[in-house]
C-alpha cells in the first residue's frame, strides 16, 4: 500500500487544511527527524481502513520513498474523522515491536454441539518481526477445539517466520469451558414446624424472665 504526501509549514493552519481536505501529519523514527507533511484525507482514510496499525505502507513524495507504520491517529471524538495523524519510518533492517490482533475464525464443535462456552483469553498479541512480514491480524482456527475443555495455545498461532513473542508458549489462546449446572437450595422440610419450635422458645424465655422477677421480689 502506498500513499502520496508533500512537506507542509511546520506552523501551517491544521484546521484550514482539513476543511480542504487535507489531514495534517508527521513523519519521524529512530534516526529520522520529525518532519510535518500533509495528505489528502480521502485517501489516507482508506489505507488505513485497509491497513490499519500493524501494516507497513510506502510514503511517496518526501524524495526516497520511505516504508512506515501508521503509529496514531487522533480522531474528532463527535464525527469520528481522522484529524492527525503518526507515521513512524522504519530503517532498513530494523525490526518492529507491534501488538497484533487476534482475529478468531470457523467454528467449534465442542461448542456447537456439546454445549461447552468459548472462552477467548487472549485478544491480541505482542509481537518483534521484520516489517514486511507484519500480519494485518493473527488467526485463531477455533474449529480445532473439537471437545470440551479442548485449548489453544501460543505455540499453535500461526506467526511469520521472524516473529518473536514475548511470552510463553503455552499461553492459552482460547479454551472451551464446561457449563456448570447450578446446585439448588433445598426448602425447608416443614415451616409449620419451625414456627412451633420458635413459638415454644419465645414462651420459655417469657416464663424464665418471668421467674427471674419474682425472685428478685422475694
């Protein structure tokens, strides 16, 4: 994926560019100086719908073309439009640390047909792996969890070749748990009887405070 941007003045008006149709931007990364840069706002709202945050595009426009990652957009909280946005520049060789996201696909039998619950432990994914090799997303085959208590785990995903992960691999993905019945409380055997049992108790105490105060007469 590609996109076409031009230097912008590092004060320029964001807010008269983007009733233009122009989104305000910058470009930096490890040994890259920050430099401002405006693109057309159509075209930079379909790459990143296509993109999105885990996906290395080419900027053209800036001399040598350059591939980045879309680091952070701001978006206007009402209309939900971009309004600014980070490209981070990835030098040749460097590997990228990104959070990749976990997208579960097919179908379980053990949930579809013995009741057991889908229980997705894990939504995303902390992955280091060279830039052309960044998955837009990871799946997760849940059509192998076949019986119940059946899991998927790390070491199971299907990764590129230079990703490196930070945590075990046994990590659970997902798992299908069982379905607990619930332990009904059982009713009391015969209220007529209990409340005989506290009406004799409320007299015997009535009659030993009574005993009580005629003693103390005495």
């Amino acid at each position: 994926m590609e996109l076409t941007v031009s230097k912008r003045e590092r004060n320029s008006n964001a807010k008269s560019l983007r009733s233009k149709g122009v989104l305000p931007a910058v470009v930096y990364g490890r040994s890259e100086e920050s430099t401002p840069i405006a693109v057309d706002q159509k075209e930079f709202e379909k790459v990143f719908k296509a993109a999105g945050e885990s996906t290395m595009i080419t900027l053209k426009g800036l001399g040598a073309h350059k591939d980045v990652l879309i680091h952070e957009v701001d978006v206007d909280p009402v209309s939900s439009e971009p309004l600014h946005a980070d490209f981070y520049a990835i030098e040749k060789g460097q590997k990228v640390t990104v959070s990749i996201p976990l997208e579960f696909v097919g179908e379980s039998v053990a949930v579809k047909e013995k009741e057991g619950i889908l229980v997705k432990v894990m939504h995303e994914l902390e992955i280091e792996v060279e830039p052309k090799e960044l998955p837009r997303s990871i799946e997760v085959d849940i059509s192998k969890l076949v019986e119940l208590e059946d899991q998927i785990k790390v070491s199971d995903l299907p990764l590129p070749p230079s990703a490196k992960f930070f945590v075990d691999v046994d990590e659970v993905v997902a798992m299908v748990d069982v379905v607990k019945e619930e332990v009904e409380e059982e009713a009391p055997g015969d209220i007529s009887q209990i409340e005989i049992s506290e009406e004799r108790g409320k007299k015997e105490e009535e009659a030993e405070a009574a005993e009580g105060a005629e003693e103390k007469k005495e």
